[in-house]
C-alpha cells in the first residue's frame, strides 16, 4: 500500500494531479506551437532541449511532486514539456526545419527528449521530496497558492510593476554601454524579485511574474529604443525568455521558502534566549 500510494499518491490528490498535468501539456503545446511557427525561434538559435527540457521541466515537475508526492506522476510533469515542445514543432514547425521528414524527425528525437525527461523527473523527485521534510505543503486553497492571501495581493502587484519600471530604466539606461537584448541576464536579475514576493506574499503564480516582469520590461525597452513591437510580440523571442523567467521564478520559491523557515528558527532560537 505505501509503494503504491508513493508511486501513484493519495486517491484523493490523483484527479487534481492528472488534471494539472493535462493542463500543462495543453498550454504548453500551444505555447510551443506559436513559438515553432516563428521564424525567429530559428534566428536566435533556440532548440527543443534548451527550451523545453532544461528550462521548464523542471520547476514543473518539482512543483508536482512538491504538492502530489506521487512518483509516476512526477515522471510523467517532467515529460509534459519535451513531449509537447517536440510535437509541436513536428505538428505545426516549417518544413525546413525538421528536414521534411516528421515521422524520422520524432522518431529520432523522441527517445533522447524522454530519456532527458526522466533525468530530471528523478532529479525533481529528489528535490520535491527534500522540500516536503523541510517545510511540508501547507493546506491553503489553490488560489492562496499561487496568487497569496487576497489582502495583499494589490501590494503585490504594485511591487511587480515597480519591478518592470525600474528594470525599463535600467535597460534605457545601460543600452549605450549594452546595446543588446538580454532577457535572460534579466531573468537572473528577477530572481531577487521573485524570491522578495514569495517570501512576503507566498504564491507561486506572483514569484512567476516578479522575474517576468523583469524581462517584459526590458523587452519593451528595447522595443521602444528599435522601434521593433517584435520585442514584445513575436513568440520567437518571448517565449524562451518567460519560459525562463518562470523555472528561475520557481527557484526563487524554492529558496524563499527555505529562507522562511531558517527566519523563523532564528528568531524562535533569538527569543528563546532572551
């Protein structure tokens, strides 16, 4: 009962998980299939492995396990996003760019993208089973999870955007020395961002759009100083960048919640001594 139950998790906890994951590949095809479709996925040198695999796998497979505890359906959160970016572009990509072949294009590539995706299954057991023993889910609503307590959520968006305006300044400001897009080194930039908003607000969904609104407001720096609404519009560029900012945006949960729990065992170990 107890390796079933750590393979398959509680009976009440199964529907809501297969239903997010059936969520996910659904959003994410579609994100995927607008990103193929755009010949600048191509120009930037984006691939399927980088932008599905090592970017967004993981935060969703760790975020499965973290609230599931359900090993199979860990595995089966970290194939979503290969699986469904890799459909995607043989589905709906140009010709050109699977060679004109789309059954050899998935046959060949499909066993390498799953055997990544379990990779980082076993690696998001790993860490989602390490968060659960050092601060176990709480039982809040779904809502509270990822957007916080409804009191503070208009903080919290206030934050969000300041975030976004200071990190449009701070690209207008630097373009002469950095004449280049960067959303990625921006999405580093979110991750204080990201880490600030969980830690005070705790939801997930609000850490994804500190870090995000980092990049969008760089993004739309360097649309305004090009003259280029592509910056903010094509898929081509966007979606590598957000898909970015949200897996840092993950991470930056992740160590606000261990940041909490350290906060709050020194200060229970400060007044104990005082």
């Amino acid at each position: 009962m107890d390796v079933r139950r750590a393979f398959f998790g509680t009976p009440g906890a199964r529907r809501g998980l297969a239903s997010t994951i059936a969520v996910a590949f659904a959003l994410l095809f579609l994100i995927y299939a607008a990103y193929w479709r755009s010949p600048a996925a191509y120009m930037v040198g984006a691939n399927t492995t980088s932008g599905a695999v090592l970017v967004v796998a993981p935060a969703l497979a760790v975020v499965v396990h973290y609230y599931g505890d359900a090993v199979l359906y860990t595995f089966a959160a970290a194939l979503v996003p290969p699986v469904a970016s890799l459909l995607a572009r043989a589905a709906l990509g140009p010709w050109s760019a699977v060679k004109g072949d789309r059954i050899g294009f998935l046959r060949d590539a499909l066993l390498a993208f799953v055997g990544l995706g379990l990779a980082v299954g076993v690696l998001a057991v790993a860490v989602g089973s390490a968060l659960r023993r050092w601060t176990p889910p709480s039982e809040r609503p779904l809502s509270e999870r990822f957007f916080g307590p409804p009191e503070g959520r208009r903080l919290a968006y206030a934050v969000i955007v300041v975030a976004a305006v200071l990190a449009a300044g701070l690209s207008l400001w630097l373009y002469a020395t950095y004449p280049t897009y960067q959303p990625f080194a921006y999405a580093v930039f979110g991750v204080p961002v990201a880490a600030l908003v969980y830690f005070h607000w705790r939801g997930v969904a609000l850490a994804w759009l500190g870090d995000a609104a980092v990049v969008l407001g760089h993004s739309a720096a360097i649309a305004v100083i090009r003259a280029d609404l592509d910056y903010v519009a094509d898929p081509g560029l966007l979606v590598p960048a957000l898909t970015t900012a949200i897996s840092l945006g993950s991470l930056a949960a992740g160590a606000a919640v261990v940041l909490r729990e350290l906060y709050a065992v020194v200060s229970h170990r400060l007044n104990t001594a005082s």
